[in-house]
C-alpha cells in the first residue's frame, strides 16, 4: 500500500489558525444574538361548547352564568424561559382577541403556583371600572338613565384585552394561563399576545418532528460534504484500485459519524453562546 503524502491535505499551522478564527467569528455572533432573550410559547384551544341546531342532532345551546352563548373556548398560552439567562426586568404581556370575541375570565400561574397578576396601571382601571359598573347597573333600574359612553368604551375594552405582570421569569421556568372567551360567530377564537419589551422575543415552541427532520437534513448534507471530500482526498493519494476502494468505505463510514459528531457539536455550541 503506497503511503500518501499528507502534507498538502493537512497543514496544522494553517488549520489551527482557521479553526481559532471561525471559532471566535462564531463567538462574536452569538453573543450579540444573546442580547435578544427568546422566550418559547405554546397554545392549546380546547373547544367547550358551540350552539347547533340540526335537524339530526336536534338544538343545543350553549350558556355562562344564564347567558346563551354561540360559542365558548378555554385557552391556555404556555411561555417557557428555555434559557440559561433570567429575565432581567419584569416583563408586560399583552393578550387580546379581535370583537368578534371577549373575554369571560382568565387565571394564571407559575410553574411553582404563583399566582399571575394584571399589570398594575391596567388593575387599577380594572377594578375602578367594575365598581363604576356595579353601580350603574343599580340605577338601571331607575327610567331613563343611560349608561356613560365613557363607561361603556371601558367595558369594551376590558372585555377584548388584558395586561398581564410577570415580576420575574427565570431560567428553565415557565408560565401558564388559562382564558375563558366567548365568540359571538359560532367560531374558535385566535388569542394574539406580546411581549414589546426590548430584548425579550416571544417564539413557537418548535415542534418534536420538525426538530427531528432538521436534524436529518443537516447529518445528511453534512455527511455528503464529508464523504465527497473525502473522495478527493482518496483519489488524489491513492492510485492503487484496491487501496482507493478501501478508503472509500472508510471515509464513507468515517463522513457519517463526523457529520452526527459535527452536528451535535454545532447544537452543544449554541447552547452555550445563545443560553
């Protein structure tokens, strides 16, 4: 087996030099992506009823607290610290529906059973308006009293928004509230919701099989890229037939562990820079 000549392949001061400045580019990168936080959500909509009338099924109706609705929903928004940094400052989350929905009631909490609260400027318009509604609803009983436009564009918006206070969301912990809304169409609704506080990025929670397909696309173009490198190699310093048919198997087995070691590593580091 004729010994191949290595040195035109393989440089270790030029490698070395290259591996340090891709290693230190990467690292400049990542720590200007670390300035943004990604916090991770989920939503689950689980329907609790919709009023149907059908010939076959016959009449359903659906009710809160006496009132016929046409639909109700029971939302629940998942938001996930996946990190390894905390929140630095308390976070504001807005949520809200669209009018052809509104909200009937909502609770939330830490993963340790904290309870969430509504941000403290919107609380105090919250119960101000209550107390202003309860006693509106009293002199509805008197003839011709009318109901403050003021008041009623309050009501209006309370019943389409809320502001919701997280004191602290620190690393690996998560949040989970739960919402109640009725839509006036006979529909599921659709929950919108944000977090506009600089540095802090709301994102999908990536889905178990996407994760999996990527991972499969990437060992495959990297095993590729191994494996036709790795051919070049072996037929520029093989000429014998049998020791070129040789390497080949070897590099082609070597270019897929190297493409699942290369992978792993990528994620390993950008876990460290990105969390």
């Amino acid at each position: 087996m004729s010994s191949p000549d290595t040195g035109a392949f393989f440089n270790p001061t030029s490698n070395l030099v290259t591996a340090t400045l891709a290693f230190l580019s990467a690292m400049v990168i990542e720590r200007f992506k670390n300035r943004t936080l990604n916090l991770t959500y989920t939503t689950t909509y689980q329907t609790l009823g919709s009023e149907i009338k059908s010939d076959y099924w016959g009449n359903i109706n659906v009710s809160h607290n006496g009132r016929d609705l046409k639909h109700l929903s029971f939302v629940t928004l998942i938001i996930k610290n996946t990190t390894r940094s905390d929140a630095q400052v308390p976070l504001n989350l807005d949520v809200w529906v669209d009018n052809s929905n509104q909200f009937l009631g909502h609770d939330g909490h830490y993963e340790a059973g904290n309870a969430i609260r509504h941000e403290d400027n919107f609380e105090k318009e919250f119960n101000k308006t209550l107390k202003e509604l309860d006693e509106d609803l009293k002199l509805r009983e008197f003839e011709g009293h009318v109901t403050p436009d003021d008041l009623n564009r309050r009501i209006r918006y309370f019943l389409l928004n809320r502001k919701l206070s997280l004191p602290v969301l620190n690393r690996k912990s998560s949040v989970t509230i739960n919402f109640l809304i009725e839509n006036f169409e006979g529909k599921t609704p659709k929950l919108n919701f944000s977090i506009l506080q600089k540095g802090v990025k709301l994102i999908p929670e990536a889905d178990e099989a996407k994760i999996e397909q990527v991972k499969k696309n990437a060992v495959g173009l990297l095993c590729l890229a191994l494996y036709a490198i790795g051919l070049i190699w072996v037929y520029k310093q093989y000429h014998d037939k049998h020791d070129a048919i040789t390497w080949t198997v070897i590099v082609g087995s070597a270019s897929y562990f190297m493409a699942y070691g290369f992978y792993y590593l990528f994620i390993w580091l950008k876990k460290i820079f990105t969390t």
